[in-house]
C-alpha cells in the first residue's frame, strides 16, 4: 500500500452551542491521517462524531478548530468557486439514506449526468448519457434505468445510483457515511462487495464510516474508533478483532451478534463504563499512544505500560 497520506486531520474539533450549557463537543481534538489506496473505517455508536468527521471532511460543516489536509493543501483556504469545484471533483461522498440523497425530480440520467455538466466533463448530451450508462453498467443497474425517477427502485438500486454519482467524476477520495445501514442485509454485502471491487478498478480511497464492526472490518484496512469525539483506539483492521485494547472497543466487538444460536445465547456483553475513562481536560500527557506497530490507544502516559502488557498477553493467546 503506497504510505502516502491523502487526508492528513490535525486536531480536528467541532463545537455545536460553544460556551453554552447545552455545549457538544461533537468532534474533539481528533487527528489521523488516511493514505492513497486505503479503506479506512471509522467506527462507534450513533452520537460518537463520526458523521461529523466526515462531513467536516467535505466541507459540508464549518470546523471550531485544527486542520484538514487534502493532498497537502488545507481545505480551509479554498473558498473561490474554481477551488471548490476542484475539490468536490476530487472528493465525493455516499450518504446513508439512499432516497432522501437523491432528488426525486430528477431522472437518473439526470442526477449522474448532472455532476458532469456542472464540471464540464462532457461536451454534449450524447456523450453524457453514453457514460450514464456506462456508470450504472459499473455499478450493476441496467441502462434501461436512465430515464426512470428515484421512487421506482428500492433501496440498494437508489444506493447504487448514489455510488454511481459519486464515481462520476472520478474522485480520488470517497466518504461512505453509513451507506449500508438503510439497507437489508443481503443488499449491505452487495454494496460493500460493488464498493471494494470499485476501490480496484479506479484506485479509490475510502473513508468508510459505519457503526457495524463487522461489516467494516471485512472492507477497512485500518480502523478508528471513535467515542464521545475522540478516537480511543486506531489500528489495522486485523489488529483491532485480534487484539481490542481499549475497554470501549471491547465493548462494541462483544456486542457483534453470533450466527450460530448456541454461541449467540451463550455471548457475553462486556458493560464499557466511561466514568473509569476521564481524564483531566487538556492534560498534555493524554491523547493517543503507540502501544504496538501502528496501535494506538488514547490513554494517559501512566497508562501506557499496562496496555503494552496486555498487548502481548493478547498476542500470546492468538498463537
């Protein structure tokens, strides 16, 4: 995988009534970097700040503070329309309701070709309907579906049309913000499966945000987990199932239902209690530290030995 950073996140905060009582730290202090070619997951519970990431990502919301990198250049400085463009014809996005994303007015012709106009990919209409239906053909729809409007198709045929969107211009990056989670389950693995054989053909990177852990884990090569803001524990995908460290990412991975009923009545839930997990705000010894290869866990400094014990208590039990 090449090691070269396409997102670079640098403190990365998102403050919703600052200086109120009813303040929410929706994104707090959070930084990672995602690199070309990679899926990287961002995983937690509703509320965690993993939408909000992302959407700080697109620039669809204004950040409180740090900084956005994409392909070196801070997002921030692009204001004037031309850098917008360029922006957002580098960096897409497929949003969790796959009705409410597309607009209902339009044909599907006109809601994929729409992109290609405004960016002034295509020179006439022949042209764009030729790679309409060369898109839906990539995704798995029919040509046959051009001229039909959202409301005629089920949910993964409308999710479908949303990725054929958002390849349209040939991003370099996608945000797939629960895109499966509207979806049944059947329909969620021929997403992630589109999706993965997508990332191959055109050399795609992904921010794959989703609340599933063990859909993610089969499509993400490094995983964030995020809680309450923070990401409290970063690792390769493998790394994460094999060797959880952080208390809340137990916690979720032991919520993961079992196909099997006799494993599944026999499922232990481990109980995450934040309180045992505070820290005093702006301690500069807490944040995230490598307790192995490219495994982080956001602790305090003192903390740091005991989870690099567990680690290799861990790694003992896998052989």
């Amino acid at each position: 995988m090449d090691r070269n950073p396409i997102i670079q996140i640098k403190n990365l905060k998102k403050t919703y009534n600052s200086g109120k009582k009813n303040e929410v730290r929706a994104v707090d202090n959070v930084s990672f970097d995602i690199y070309e070619g990679e899926t990287f997951g961002l995983v937690g519970e509703s509320g965690s700040g993993k939408s909000t990431t992302g959407k700080l990502l697109m620039k669809l919301d204004s950040l409180t503070d740090g900084q956005v990198f994409f392909l070196g250049e801070n997002i921030q400085d692009k204001r004037s329309r031309k850098d917008l463009l360029d922006f957002r014809r580098n960096v897409q996005m497929v949003f969790q309701d796959p009705y409410a994303s597309l607009n209902p007015r339009l044909t599907v012709k006109e809601i994929i070709g729409g992109p290609l106009e405004v960016h002034k990919l295509v020179s006439s209409k022949k042209e764009r309907d030729q790679i309409v239906y060369s898109l839906l053909e990539q995704v798995g729809l029919s040509k046959s579906f051009a001229n039909r409007y959202p409301k005629e198709f089920s949910g993964g045929q409308c999710q479908r049309v949303g990725i054929a969107r958002a390849i349209a211009l040939k991003p370099k990056f996608i945000i797939a913000d629960e895109a499966i989670s509207a979806l049944d389950v059947s329909i969620q693995a021929q997403i992630v499966n589109l999706l993965r054989n997508l990332k191959k053909e055109a050399n795609l990177t992904y921010l794959f945000i989703a609340h599933d852990l063990s859909m993610v884990k089969y499509i993400s090569d490094r995983i964030g987990v995020m809680n309450r803001g923070k990401i409290v524990e970063l690792a390769k995908a493998d790394d994460i199932y094999r060797s959880p460290l952080h208390p809340y990412t137990e916690s979720l991975l032991s919520a993961i239902p079992e196909p099997d009923p006799e494993n599944e009545r026999s499922r232990q839930r481990i109980a995450y209690d934040e309180t045992q997990f505070s820290y005093q705000e702006d301690d500069p010894q807490v944040g995230l530290h490598e307790i192995a290869p490219e495994h982080f866990i956001y602790c305090h400094e003192n903390e740091v030995e005991q989870y690099q014990q567990k680690y290799q208590q861990l790694q003992k039990e896998v052989v």
